[in-house]
C-alpha cells in the first residue's frame, strides 16, 4: 500500500521496485492512494497500472497520509497489508518474500522494519542528515528504525506491515493526524497486545531532505505530530518529546534572565553552551565514523543539522500547543479510523 501526493519525481521508480520483487504475481496486489495532486502523478500511476494488472489506484480526496492509509487497509484483499512510502530506495528483490516469511517464522501479526537515510543518490548535505539522524542526539533512544538487530520489537517506533486481523483489533489510522499517524496507530498496536519483529532482510531507504528549510519544515510537523499525539496518549509524553521545546524556549529564557536575574540567566546560558558543544562533539564522532570521503565537512554540518531537527521538532510542538487549543479534541480512533 503506497500512500502519495504530488510525488511525480519518485513514484515510476518506487512502483518498479515493487514490479520487480521475487513474489507470486497472483499473490501481490499494489494499491497506490493518492491524494490531489498537481505534477502528473496521476498519468503515471495511470499508465503503469494499465501495463500491470498488480498496479490499482484509488483516489484520496482528504490528501491526509492518514487517509490514505485507511483507504488501502480497508481496500486490501491480502492477509497481510504492508505500507511503502512513495519515494524510497529499495535494495533487493526479497523484501515482500522476506516480508511472508518471517511473519509466518517469528508468528507474529506486525512486523517492523529498519528504515535507514542512506541511499546510493544521497547528496553530501544527504550523507550528513543521515549521521545526524541515526546519532544518539538525532532520535528517540527508544527508537527501532535505524537498528540493523534482528529481534522482537514494541512496534511503536517501526511498525510497517500488518495482518488483517490488526485492525480488527486496533482499529485504524486517526485521521485526525496529518503526522505521527502511524507512530499513533502503532501504539494501539501495541496496547492491544501485539508483538512485532524487526530484521534487516526488511530494511527499506528513504531519501533525506535536502537542505535546512525543508528539514526544518519536516521536523515541524513531527513536532506537530508529537502534540497531537500526547493530548490523546498522555503516556506518550517523555523526555525525548519535551527537550526540544525546551531548547527552544530557552534562548529567550537566557535573555530576559539575564536582565532580571544575572546568575540564572547565565545558568541557562552555560547549558545552551553545553548543548552546542554537545552538538559539535557528535558532529566529530558523526564525521569520524562516516564512510567515504568528505570527512571534515560532515564533521561541519553534522552540528547545524541537529539544532535544525531539535529547533523543528520544538517549535511545531509550541505552535501547536498554542494553536491547537482551537481544534476540538480528537476522539478515540476505534475501528472507524477516528473519522468525525
């Protein structure tokens, strides 16, 4: 199940990825939903699914990735619903083999999967946010999708296929959510009792941002996504979610501090130091570590990039503490996705 919108540039080559896998061509059904778009991704899913009968698109009138999730899951015919994005790098022909197999091996109903920034077109600001990202400063400490260990998992932070009877169970996508909806939907999974199984034979490539401004841009609606997310799971609330806003507010902090009260304001300042040199610790280890050439300037921007993902991922987390107030809450997603 491909959920897009607008993804023209990608999406020929996401679907002939999955054209190619070693799976039973009576056995495989890929339902593409997509969303209003304006770059020809209609033509070409169009076309492609003219030449291949596996290939079925559905319209996603909401544009939500939320949506269109639910709109494939209850589209799907198969015993198991497994979720590509529209542009990713896929490595082998094994996946959706390996996919069948270990769900039936390890007998569970979810399995998660690593999904790794490093893809063979990456460009050098690419590489850099793909050291970022997997650095401990650069996700949750609790998070699975940069792990290359095969083992059981809480499917919380990777969950990406499914048995049907998931969401007989779990209910589906609240489309409430514009981000984190699968973070969200895989929560229920896991309240509900279910395990999941992460290996590398599942990995699947996504391409990183390309420069600060949508990077920036991304983490914000994570942030925004994050927001959602604790208002209708307080549980989910942790340091990871918190620190973020918190260095974000305290820039503003240190100043007016340092007005009317010197001592704490330099305080906050020596901890704002602390982070930055944090940050450029991790851009040197980051760099070190890299494979292939270009060492020092990974090193260089390995540090902008960590402030701009924490920086994103405060301010659409503020933005929407604030903002949000004006929405009505949303209600429990049961078996009806969350739909109003």
């Amino acid at each position: 199940m491909v959920p897009i919108l607008n993804e023209a540039k990608f999406i020929a080559r996401t679907l002939s990825y999955l054209q190619e896998q070693d799976y039973p061509a009576d056995r495989l059904e890929i339902l593409v939903v997509i969303g209003p778009s304006s770059d020809g991704t209609e033509q070409i899913v169009e076309e492609m699914a003219a030449r291949d009968a596996r290939i079925r698109w559905l319209p996603n009138p909401r544009r939500l990735s939320s949506a269109a999730r639910n709109i494939g899951a209850r589209q799907a015919t198969g015993d198991i619903v497994t979720f590509v994005d529209g542009h990713v790098y896929i490595d082998n022909d094994q996946l959706l083999r390996s996919t069948a197999q270990l769900m039936q091996e390890k007998d569970v109903a979810v399995l998660s999967r690593p999904q790794l920034l490093d893809t063979p077109e990456n460009t050098l600001f690419q590489q850099a946010v793909s050291l970022a990202r997997k650095s401990p400063l650069g996700h949750g400490t609790d998070s699975t999708i940069y792990s290359l260990e095969d083992g059981y998992v809480n499917p919380a932070s990777s969950g990406a296929t499914y048995r049907r009877e998931v969401f007989e169970r779990a209910g589906y996508f609240d489309e409430h959510f514009d981000a984190a909806e699968d973070y969200e939907f895989n929560y229920r999974v896991a309240q509900a009792g279910f395990r999941a199984f992460t290996s590398a034979r599942l990995v699947v490539y996504y391409y990183p941002r390309e420069s600060f401004g949508p990077l920036f841009r991304q983490m914000e609606r994570y942030g925004r996504g994050r927001t959602r997310l604790f208002r209708k799971h307080p549980r989910t609330l942790g340091p990871g979610t918190l620190v973020p806003p918190a260095l974000l507010l305290a820039f503003p902090l240190a100043v007016v501090l340092g007005v009317i009260m010197p001592w704490a304001g330099a305080l906050v300042s020596l901890g704002l130091s602390l982070y930055g040199l944090g940050t450029c610790a991790q851009g040197v280890l980051s760099g070190l570590k890299a494979p292939g050439g270009d060492r020092l300037a990974k090193m260089i921007l390995v540090p902008p990039i960590l402030w701009t993902v924490h920086l994103g991922l405060g301010y659409g987390f503020l933005a929407e503490l604030i903002n949000g107030r004006r929405r009505p809450a949303a209600p429990e997603a049961g078996n009806d996705g969350g739909r109003p």
